[in-house]
C-alpha cells in the first residue's frame, strides 16, 4: 500500500524554495512528533517548521511538551515571538519549566504563579547567557506565548482540563465535527504587551483565572500555536475539515505531522497541534 506524502494543499499553491537548514546552536529539527496512550488518554502532538522559516533557514520557534501525574496529562504548547532572537529557545525553556512545576505542584495549582514562575525562568536564561538579570533584555532575546492544560480524569471516558494562556495560541474541544474556542478574543491590558502588540512572557497578566471544561469520550482537546489557528480560522475551509476527519480517533504520529505540513497561500509560519483524547478502559 503506497501514500501520497505531498503536503496537504490548502487553498491557492504558493510559492516553493528548498529547505534551508536551521542557522542556529544548537541544532533545532525542522520537525518533532509525540504521541502515547496513558491510564485514560491518548495523546498525539507535532510541531513543523513553516515555510517561511525553511526558505530563510530560521529554527522553528514553537515547541510543546507532554507529561503525566497522578494520572493526568500535561499539555504545554509555546510559540517564540517571531523578533526576538532567541525565542526559540524561549518556547523550550518555557515548556520545560511548566512541566516541571506541574510535576511538583499540589492538587490545587497556583495558575499566577505557575506563569511567573515560567516567566522568570527566562529572565534566569537569559541571565545564564549574558552574564546579567534583566527582564528586559531576557523580553527581547526570549519572548514566547504559551497555553497550558492540565487534563484529569473524571471517570471513564471522561476528563476535565484546566487551561491558561498568554499571548495568541488557541485551545478548542472538537465534538460532533464542531470546534468550540475554549480562549475570547484577545483583549490584553496595553501594558502586558510588547513593543510589537504582542502579549508574551516574560510578561505576566495581573489576573489568571483558569478556563475549565469537561471531555467525553468521542471529544478531543485541541491546543495549537496561531500558525495553525490563523488559517484554520473558524474550521469552515478545507483545513477545518482537514483536521476534523483527522482528529476524529487518534491518528498515527506520521499522519498528524503531515497534515500539519499543509501547504498554499500566504501561510508560511511554524505550526504545532497538541490533541488530547479520553477514552475508556479495554475490557478486560
């Protein structure tokens, strides 16, 4: 059996140029993937460098991490502030840092505290590399967006997740074919943005009240950088049914990231998709 491995065509072609590899230390792979069933779950993940980054041979500057705890799943998905420097590695130390908090965490998380602390694990980075503490400086070389999940089961078949956010990266449940928008539009407070109108860390919003929202089974937890939810847009295009028909089960690994390296148009930007499923126990 033989398959078609040319990207999926979404929209108008676009222009084409190889692919450059990524001018960076330490090498960052154009493409990650992730995937595994836990007691309850199965999660798949992947994150594609777009377009615009292989013609220009920048690193791709989203990332994600995925963890279990007592049963539960941890879903982070972090996008780099396109200009600042480092962002890249900005999106991985912000990964990084959630997971480990939330490993370490008691059953009622400080969600605040959780982005301060993600925040300020910049600033130390960025500390570590110049030799000075600055979150202004650690702001431009590092900025990144982030959303966090925190998916605990409620039974067979059932989850409940616990979401936060800054910045632009989206978070939907998918069920009977439709995507709900978990995150309102944005509307940040001037001075919990950047220069640019970005909203990012290290910048902390002076509240952070979790969203909360209940999975069954048949029903998947989507997080994603605004490389994929800026051309998704409300799901009605040929992307939208793309990734309805692909995320109705979980899909191999291979098959999430190729879908994921849609081309067409003026989308050229890294994109990265996290999907959680609940699902209920075999028979024993």
């Amino acid at each position: 059996m033989t398959f078609d491995w040319t990207p999926p065509l979404i929209g108008a072609t676009g222009p084409e140029s190889p692919a450059r590899a990524p001018q960076t230390q330490p090498y960052r792979p154009d493409t990650v993937i992730d995937g595994w069933a836990a007691a309850g779950f199965e999660v798949r993940a992947a994150s594609v460098r777009g377009p615009g980054h292989r013609a220009s041979g920048v690193p791709r500057q989203d990332d994600f991490a995925l963890a279990t705890v007592a049963d539960s799943v941890i879903a982070v998905v972090a996008d780099g502030v396109s200009n600042a420097p480092l962002s890249h590695l900005g999106a991985t130390v912000v990964c990084r840092t959630v997971v480990d908090y939330l490993l370490r965490a008691d059953a009622a998380i400080d969600w605040h505290d959780l982005l301060r602390c993600a925040g300020w694990a910049l600033v130390e980075y960025a500390g570590r590399q110049l030799g000075e503490t600055d979150p202004q400086r650690a702001e431009t070389l590092l900025a990144s967006t982030v959303v966090v999940a925190l998916v605990r089961p409620d039974g067979p078949g059932r989850a409940v997740a616990q979401l936060v956010r800054v910045g632009d990266s989206a978070a939907w449940r998918v069920r009977d074919g439709s995507w709900e928008p978990l995150f309102a539009a944005l509307s940040d407070p001037q001075d919990e943005l950047l220069p640019d109108g970005v909203a990012a860390l290290p910048r902390v919003p002076a509240e952070v009240d979790p969203v909360e929202v209940a999975i069954a089974e048949g029903e998947v937890l989507v997080l994603a950088t605004d490389g994929f939810a800026e051309p998704f847009g409300h799901g009605t295009g040929d992307l939208g049914r793309l990734f309805t028909d692909g995320l109705a089960t979980p899909p191999p690994m291979t098959r999430l990231a190729w879908m994921l390296d849609f081309a067409g148009g003026s989308w050229d930007d890294d994109r990265t998709v996290l999907a959680v499923w609940p699902v209920s126990p075999a028979p024993s």
